[in-house]
C-alpha cells in the first residue's frame, strides 16, 4: 500500500483523492490550511449575498472522509524535500510519501501599487478571503472593483447586493476586451451600467490612499482621479501559487511544469488544477487554464495513472460558462477577441440587448470552430460533438434548435438565428 499525499483540498485535489479511493486500497492524505472540508468554490459570491450559508457549499457530509478513509490534515505546507520523499510544515510536523500530488491551486495577482497592503484592500479567492471581505464592507458606502474580468464582476454583484456603490476600473477600451469580441463586451458593459455599476474604461490603478485611521480611504487612477471609497478588491486575475516549491527539484516557471501525464520532472511527482503549466500544446487551449472543470478532469487522470492505468490528460475542445448578473454565458470552441485572417464570423443581437449568439468558421472549409452566447443556455455535449467531428457552420446553424438547453416555456430564438445567418451568406454570394 502507497502513501500518496495531496496538496490542496480544491475541486482538483479532493477529485483525485475521490477517484484515487474508487479504484484502490492506498493511504490518502489531503493537506490543506484554507478549510477543514472541500467547498464549492464557486458558490463563495452566494454566501455573501445571503443565498446560501458555508455549510450549503460543502457537497459532502463531514463524516464521509472518515468513512472512505481519506485523510484530512489541516496544516500548511512550507516546503519539498523530493530527495527524501518529506514535506515540512508549517505546524513542525514531518510527513512522508510515496507519490506526491500538488493540487495549490492560485492567488490573486498584486502589482505593486502603493498602498495595496491598506486595510479594506484584498482579493478574493478563498474562504479566508470571504470572511475578510465579511469584515471589510460591513457599513461601508463606495468600493473599487479593478480588473475587467469574471471575479471582478462576481465582485461587483456581491457588492451590489447590499448596496454599496461600485466603481469598476477596467484598461482595456471594452469590458474584458481581451476576451470577447468588441460587440459582446459592449453588451455586458451595458448590462454592469443597467445594474448601477459606474464603469470606467481605459482606466488603471495608480496607487491608494491611506485615511487617518490607516484604512484605504479613496483610490487615484491613471487619469489623476481621485475616488473615495471604502473598499478596493484587486481583481486583475491569479497566479499559480508555487512559491513553496522555490529550492525543491521541482521544475518551475509560471506554474508547475507537467507532461501530458501532469508528471512533473520529479519521479512520484505530479501536479494538477490551477497552478499547472502543460510543457505541451493542445489545439485551442492555453498552457495555463484556471478553471473548475479542468482541474476535475486533471483530478481523474491523475487518480487513473497512479492507480496503474497511464492516462494522457486530453480535455478536448475548449468550453467555459459565467454569469454577468443575470446573463448567463457560455463559449465552446474558439472565439477570440479578434478574428484570424482565415476566420469569419456571424453575430446576432436580440433587439432588448441582453441576448446574442457569436459564431466563427474557418473560410475556406467553412469548419465551425466556435461559438458564444449570451442570455441563451446551450448544451455542451452537442457542440463538443460537432466541434470533434469537424461539422461545417451550414451544418451547426440548420441544426442549431438541437443545442437549446434553455427551460421550458423560455422564449426560442434559433430558427430566427439561423434565418439571418442565412439572408446574410446569401447576401454576400451575390
């Protein structure tokens, strides 16, 4: 029986553990100084905005790691001696292992501004940080949301909810224009302003400004603005957090480097979830994706390979879902910022502008490689099936009804789609 111990009880470290448990009879130890129990990290917005409370986030009962013999030690990892097999922590504790997983996951990015170590200024990417915030916006009346992205907008929702009046700092000209195409950015930069958020773009942060008490007590922006408020969230992305791994004999650069095995240079190492850098390239995919689903599927694969089953870790087409508010959206495939010189594209906007579908094909073999849309659900397994086949854009659009996954009684709108779709392509035959 092997001793494997995981770092990090994220949807990656307690997903490998899990699996790790169905298919084998070794020691599990889970290692964590976030939380005693796995949460949904996602839900985070939803217990502050009073829709759930912490204990609603945990999707198991606390005494099903004992029963499944899993290991759940509360402590922190200071450092790797991979020649000796031995972590240290923080508690002074030495611990052994025969196979290591290295689930750290992420930390939110600093850029050095002045001041950004203030009281009222944070990140949010765990529950600490929750329960920081808790105590940050408790009677306050203005905040600062900067970065342009999906935790800034889960930021700013939360803090919406209670009524505090937002600023959201974003640098690009669009809202997450490095991101979205330019037509849905100003969609969703409509739908922030709707909901009183006061945006304000080509817009950075150049330093905060301290109050009497020493608290943050106001922000000064690139245009030499000054804002009062109360609060400041930092959410211009997350970094890998690896710092512990610097002096062990793991191989390092943004993250932690993995083969297609999520193997590190390390024999019995491997690393997996958020603070992964692949060595290798898949099409349409990012070395570095910090995302729920493929830290799960990592999770897996690992589980699979070091329970005697070799598995390549191969995620398939790219996919992602958020929520603006109340607009749901999803992306499957590819569709970027820009369009490739071989690509072309299609948009359609529902008159009420809070509902559109973006659709992108390859030119000249009319290959559809991907697709956006806002405020309409879509099934996943449908596009990941005809983005694996290579089905042409005429063959999405006709079929494009089949992809609803919308409630019943919501209105449709895919016929209606796929008809200016069509008028346009017959447009410009002629």
């Amino acid at each position: 029986m092997q001793h494997i111990v995981i770092i990090g009880n994220g949807i990656s470290g307690i997903t490998a553990a899990r699996h790790l448990r169905k298919r084998s009879n070794h020691r599990i130890t889970v290692i964590s100084s976030e939380t005693d129990h796995f949460f949904s990290r996602t839900a985070l917005m939803y217990i502050y905005m009073g829709h759930m409370c912490y204990e609603h986030t945990k999707p198991y009962e606390d005494g099903f790691w004992k029963k499944n013999r899993i290991e759940l030690l509360r402590d922190h990892v200071e450092q790797v001696n991979t020649d000796q097999h031995e972590l240290r922590l923080r508690s002074g504790r030495a611990m052994a292992y025969d196979h290591l997983i290295i689930a750290s996951g992420s930390r939110p990015n600093k850029f050095g501004w002045p001041g950004q170590e203030l009281p009222g200024v944070q990140g949010l990417y765990s529950y600490p940080d929750l329960q920081l915030m808790e105590e940050n916006t408790r009677g306050i009346a203005q905040a600062v949301v900067v970065g342009g992205g999906l935790i800034g907008v889960e930021v700013a929702e939360m803090l919406r909810s209670r009524g505090i009046a937002v600023t959201f700092l974003v640098r690009e000209s669009a809202f997450w224009s490095n991101v979205l195409p330019r037509p849905e950015a100003e969609l969703i930069a409509r739908h922030l302003q709707a909901h009183h958020v006061k945006l304000q773009l080509q817009t950075e942060l150049s330093e905060l400004l301290a109050g009497p008490t020493g608290r943050v007590e106001a922000v000064r922006t690139s245009r030499g603005e000054v804002l009062p408020c109360q609060f400041v969230a930092l959410a211009v992305g997350v970094s890998p957090n690896i710092d512990f791994l610097k002096g062990s004999r793991v191989a390092l650069k943004r993250g932690v480097l993995v083969d297609d095995y999520l193997q590190t240079n390390v024999p019995g190492v491997y690393a997996i979830g958020d603070c992964v850098e692949r060595t290798y390239a898949l099409p349409g995919r990012k070395n570095i994706e910090q995302v729920w689903y493929t830290g799960r599927m990592m999770g897996e694969v690992v589980a699979q390979t070091l329970c005697g089953e070799r598995t390549r870790y191969e995620p398939g087409p790219w996919f992602n879902s958020a929520k603006f508010f109340d607009i749901e959206y999803q992306t499957y495939g590819n569709v970027g910022a820009q369009l490739n010189t071989n690509e072309e594209d299609f948009y359609w906007e529902h008159p009420e502008g809070e509902k559109c579908v973006h659709v992108v094909w390859d030119k000249t073999a009319r290959v559809f490689k991907g697709i956006n849309t806002f405020g309409i659900r879509m099934r996943h397994a449908q596009f990941d099936q005809w983005l694996r086949a290579g089905k042409t854009v005429d063959f999405v659009m006709d079929h494009l009804p089949e992809a609803n996954f919308d409630p019943e009684f919501f209105q449709r709108h895919e016929h209606e789609i796929a008809d200016q779709f069509r008028v346009r392509a017959m447009a410009q035959r002629h």
